[in-house]
C-alpha cells in the first residue's frame, strides 16, 4: 500500500492513523473542518503524515478509512469513492443520529446503508466494535501471542483481504463475519461488541472510555459471533 486516506480525524480515524504511520503507510487525513484544523495532529504523527481536503484523502490510494457520524456519511459525495476499498468505521446511535426507520426495522443494517450510499465503492465494516482507546492499546505485532481480532464485513471477498491485509499491518488479526446483512453480529449491544475487548466487562458504561482492554483472540471473536443474538434496533437509546 503506498497512501492510506482518511477521512474523519475523530478517537477512531485519529487512532488508525497513529497505527498507519507507525507501521510505515504514509497517510493523507481529512476532516469536515479543512486541512487548517489539522496541522497540530499530523505535526504530532510526523512526516509520514498530510492533511487535506475530503477529496485529496479519497484520492489518496486505493483504500480509505471513512470515520464519520453516520448522518455525515451522506454528505460525502457518492461516487467520490468509485473502484476504491472503503473501511467504514461507522455505526448507528439514535441519540446522535436521530431515529432512522430503515434501521429500526432492521430493512437494512448500518453497513448496508453505507454501501447503498457508496454504490460504486467496496465498503468493509470494520474497527466498529471496539472503543478508539482500545486501538492502540490492543495493536500488537504480527505473530505475537497476545495479539487481538478484529471481525469485518462486506459483501466483497476481494475487498475484505484487502482490509485484511491492511488492519494485520496496522496490528490485528481479522475474522470474516459475513456479508454487510450480516454485520449486525458486531454492532452496538451484540456479544461481540466493545465491551468483548474489556479487561472487566462488567465495568459500568459511564466508566468504559478509560477503561483497561485485554486481548480477545480469534477464537473468542469467532464465538462472540457465532452467539450474537439479534437485538431490538427500534428500542436502542445510545
């Protein structure tokens, strides 16, 4: 991979790009704010590190990490991701995004949307369902045992090893959770969500974003799939 675009320079487009440059992928990084509002962060990440405009991070390279509310996905032109791998970050919280009825009654799931969306694009769900503080704690070196999963989705075989291959340079090991129907296996409140990647999963939730993390392995990702339970979408307050 010679440049990584992202999109969104929030905890979780911010992390990945911690892990980018550390692994050596020169990035170009985008906010809704202008290249302007960036020169503090990609001063801290260094040299391998631009800012941009929306269009020159999508431009960038043939993948993008999309790390925006998922109302804001719709304000990114469609076609602006034409033939490119999409990693979207996204999910959907109605406290933030207002209530969606596609969603509420599960006519489509998040992941889903977006690629309807970025119809041209391959969108690969992933780092959805673990806390951005989590990233770097959990990145780990391939071959290391203590080196964590993560699951992803899509509906393209070919884009998801790419996303593969780029989130094992970024430091994690992936699971095939299935196609964008399937991504709700991950989401909000599911077994495999968050909190699976807690050294205490019963910390409280107004305790979670400092909480510690601990290593979830393949096996665990893969049986918190398998275990998901389908939750009530319409009754989901955060």
């Amino acid at each position: 991979m010679n440049t990584l675009g992202i999109i969104g320079s929030g905890s979780i487009g911010g992390a990945i790009a911690r892990l980018a440059v550390g692994a050596g992928i020169p990035i170009v990084i985008a906010n809704s704010r202008g290249p302007e509002s960036l020169a503090d962060l990609v001063r801290d990440l260094g040299d391998l590190a631009t800012a941009g405009t929306v269009e020159e991070a999508a431009a960038a390279g043939d993948v993008v990490v999309l790390s925006v509310p998922l109302t804001a996905v719709s304000d990114v032109p469609p076609s602006l991701f034409d033939g490119k791998v999409v990693l979207d970050t996204s999910n959907y919280y109605p406290y933030r995004d207002s209530r969606i009825a596609e969603l509420d009654s599960h006519a489509v799931t998040t992941s889903e949307r977006v690629q309807q969306h970025f119809a041209g694009a391959h969108v690969v769900k992933a780092f959805s369902n673990i806390l951005a503080h989590h990233i770097p704690l959990l990145a780990r070196p391939a071959g290391a045992t203590d080196r964590s999963a993560l699951p992803i989705a899509g509906d393209d075989d070919e884009a998801k090893q790419t996303a593969a291959e780029l989130i094992h340079r970024l430091g994690f090991d992936t699971v095939d959770a299935g196609a964008h129907r399937d991504s709700w296996r991950f989401e909000p409140e599911a077994l495999a969500y968050t909190r699976l990647y807690l050294a205490d999963p019963t910390v409280p939730a107004e305790s979670m974003l400092s909480a510690p993390a601990a290593p979830v392995g393949t096996d665990r990702v893969v049986q918190a799939l398998r275990d998901a339970q389908r939750v009530s979408v319409a009754d989901r307050q955060f």
